[in-house]
C-alpha cells in the first residue's frame, strides 16, 4: 500500500486505551496519522491522536461514520461493532483484522470450536448456556468457566473446582475448560501483512497474579526447551494462516507438565504480552501492527536485550486521583523504563502503566523486575 504518508492517509483506531496510546507514539515516527474513537473522553489517546473522536465503538452510526474517511480502520480491544466495520469492509473499506476475525475472537465458545476444527492443540471444553446446564458435567470437575462474551483482563473466569463453587458460577452462555495441568504460561506475536508474510516475536514467558488472573510479571527469551519454543512459534503461525489474517496475533499457550503446548487464547491486536518489544526488540509490536495493517515490509523482531515487563495495577483500597509511589526510586535502577498510560483515576487492579527492566543478562533484568514489584505502588 503506497503513500501512507501523505496528508489525506488516515488509519482509524477503534478504542482509545494505553494499547491505542503506544500504537501512536510509534504511527508519529512514519507520519502515520493516526485517529481514535472511544466513548471516554479522557481516554489515553484522546489527547495525543491526530484526531480523536469521543463516541462509542458499538455504536453502528457511530463506527460508520468514523470509518468514512479513513484509508484503514485497526482496533485495540475486540469488543466493538463488528455489524459496521462488515458494512465498511462491503464498501472497500481496509479492516485489519477482519470482521469476520473479530467474530471468531470475540466467542470464546466460537474461538474454541476453531482451533478443535483446524486442529489446533487446545484443552478440552464444553460449552453452556447458563448456570443451570453446568451441573450437567459435575463428572467432568474441576474446570475454569469462561463468560463466551465480554470478558477480559481476568473478569468473566470463574475457577469452579466442586458443586461448592456453583454458587460462583456465571449465569450466562460460557465455556467450561478443563483444568491444565501446567508448567508454564507463554505467548507468542505473530504479524502477517496483505502479501501473506509473516514474522513471529521470539516466546515470551508469563507470571500471572493468580488473585486476578492478570499478567503482572513477563520475560523474554522464555526459559523453556527448544522443542518447545519451535512448537510454540509454529502453533502462533499456523493460527494466524488459519485466521487468514491480516495484522497482529498473541498467541497466549499453556506448557503442559508433559511437554506439550496448548492455545490458551488469542487476541487479534497489540497485546499486554508485548509490552517489551518497545525497548528489547529491533522491531515493536507497535510498529510492526503498522507495518502489517498497511501491507508494508514487517520488521526484524530480533531481541536487542533481555527483558522483564511489570504491568503497575492499582492496588487494593485504592480508588481516585492516581499517585505513583517509588516510581522515581525505581527510575534510579539502570535500564528501567517507565510507561504511563494517561489514566488520571485509578481503581483496584487497573491496568496504569508498566515498567520495563533491560539487562545484558535475562536473570539481572528478572531481579531488577523484583526490586521494581517492591518499590512501586499505584495508591490515590
């Protein structure tokens, strides 16, 4: 695709958080000109886009309209209008990913029955309607119950190990996972651009606050066999060929206790599990979803340096005015960086910032990582 710099070229972002926030810092180098749209209107990218439009991205009308005059339209969180981004598609509007992605994605129970279908390794399920249809498979516990829509960052995931945790349940259509006996979490980004090229981000290991069931700890080069790492990156590749998708794809895997990789879920954008690449790769995730979305020669993903992100969560009993405590004695340490994503309330849990630690060596960034966890704390 030529002349993405020229003045009337605009990319269209639906969704204006911190992953929308870090696509346009990368956009400004290109003079990309990147436009948001979120009902928020103190969203993180609402101050810095090149335009930014405070509506909702489920609104049809809405998305409609927004897509008009942009060349290609990109999304930063999954939930959005798939209806008219379909409508802007039939009218030879670029999306990247695809609606018909989105809706694959978007289900968790539809993203299921697709891996079972292209024979993509992934654990064993069932899917329910409601509440009541769970007591069916009470020979099956225990499982992790997934809401199909709607959740993310840990809300909807619901551990129910015994007819005791039915009182926990969601009452909604879901996905009953069987547990996995797991080693490890991992996740690999793969970029595929129009011309069907690919290009993959080396495996990145996952440490996960099991209260919250959020990533809170990651690194990379993951410390796993080269065995694993070749199925990992191969499974990534084959989802993102069976997808037929353009643009950038985590591939979130379970290492089992016996060896084997299994999809835990993907997730069709930028992704928390990337977050590094910006100072530890010759390419950022960033970039290269530019590249891709645009049809534009992908980027080397080699890694520059060892690397650990630290998502910074609001903490417990905290909820207001931001106030980031240890951020300057955690900036003393060599080769830490701090991201701040714009969010002037914080609130249990939210996502705020991240902070990445380089090292020559992947251990002294691991406990860099570690003095960062102590320091900083996002109260109000």
């Amino acid at each position: 695709m030529s002349n993405w710099y020229s003045e009337d070229f605009k990319v269209g972002v639906l969704g204006g958080g911190q992953l929308g926030r870090m696509l346009i810092q990368e956009a400004i180098n290109y003079d990309i000109k990147l436009c948001t749209m979120d009902k928020d209107s103190k969203a993180p990218c609402s101050k810095i886009s090149y335009e930014f439009t405070n509506k909702d991205i489920l609104d049809y009308e809405a998305v409609i309209e927004f897509g008009k005059d942009k060349a290609v339209i990109t999304v930063e969180i999954e939930n959005v209008n798939i209806e008219a981004l379909e409508m802007l598609e039939k009218r030879g509007k670029k999306v990247f990913p695809q609606p018909a992605v989105l809706r694959i994605v978007r289900d968790k129970g539809v993203q299921k029955d697709f891996f079972k279908t292209h024979n993509l390794p992934t654990a064993p399920y069932f899917l329910v309607n409601d509440k009541a249809e769970i007591s069916q498979y009470k020979n099956q516990f225990p499982f992790m119950q997934k809401m199909r829509v709607g959740g993310y960052d840990g809300r909807g995931v619901q551990a129910i190990k015994s007819e005791v945790d039915l009182d926990k349940a969601f009452d909604a259509p879901s996905v009953l996972e069987k547990f996995v006996d797991f080693e490890k979490e991992i996740s690999v980004i793969v970029a595929r651009n129009e011309k069907g090229e690919t290009a993959h981000f080396p495996v990145v290991e996952c440490e996960f606050n099991p209260e919250v069931n959020l990533v809170e700890f990651l690194f990379a080069p993951a410390q796993i066999s080269e065995a694993i790492e070749e199925d990992a990156i191969a499974i990534a590749r084959r989802t993102i060929e069976a997808l037929d998708m353009v643009g950038l794809l985590a591939v979130e895997m379970f290492v089992t206790k016996d060896g084997r990789v299994l999809i835990n879920e993907i997730a069709p954008r930028p992704h928390n599990s990337g977050h590094h690449t910006i100072e530890c790769n010759v390419t950022s995730q960033y970039e290269q979803h530019l590249r891709a979305i645009l049809n534009l020669p992908l980027g080397s993903t080699k890694i520059l340096r060892p690397g650990v992100m630290v998502n910074l969560l609001g903490e417990p009993n905290y909820e207001g005015k931001v106030y980031y405590e240890g951020i300057e004695e955690a900036m003393k340490i060599p080769g830490v960086k701090a991201h701040i994503y714009g969010k002037s309330e914080t609130k249990p849990y939210r996502k705020m910032g991240h902070i990445t630690a380089t090292a020559p060596l992947l251990q002294e960034a691991i406990d860099k990582a570690r003095q960062v966890q102590q320091l900083v704390k996002v109260k109000a």
